[in-house]
C-alpha cells in the first residue's frame, strides 16, 4: 500500500478563511520530497503518488513520507 498525502480543503470566503479538516490529496509536492530526503525519481520508482502543481509543503506529508520510508527500508 502506498503512502497518500493529505491537503486542506479549498477556502469559502463565508468560512473566514478557515479550514478545519483536512482530506486525501492527489500526491506529495516536491517540495515535501526534498524535505523528507528523497528525488522524483525515487519516488515514482517506490510508487509514491506525485503532484507536480502543488507548490504547498506540510510537515504531517514530511512525516508520513519519512514512515513510509522506514518501512521499505525494514522490509528490504
């Protein structure tokens, strides 16, 4: 199973700005690959999902990335 990473919600200007839950995004932005040590093309080798246009970078992405990495490398 792969790891997906999770995004917030767009905004509605009667909401004030303010999004409380978060939901299953499209992929990991390059960003959130560099921070958690690993290239594009690492990941689309190890099957991670990529999103390209996302420019966002989230510490709990950072984080589930770097799990999942540990998990390849004890089953390897």
């Amino acid at each position: 199973m792969t790891a997906r990473p999770y995004v917030k919600p767009p905004r509605h200007i009667s909401d004030r700005g303010v999004a409380g839950r978060l939901r299953l995004g499209r992929g990991f932005s390059e960003c959130e690959l560099s921070k958690a040590g690993i290239s594009v093309e690492k990941a689309r080798r190890i099957g991670l999902p990529l999103d390209l246009r996302r420019r966002s970078c989230h510490e709990w992405n950072i984080k589930i990335l770097k799990e999942h990495l540990s998990k390849l490398s004890e089953t390897s």
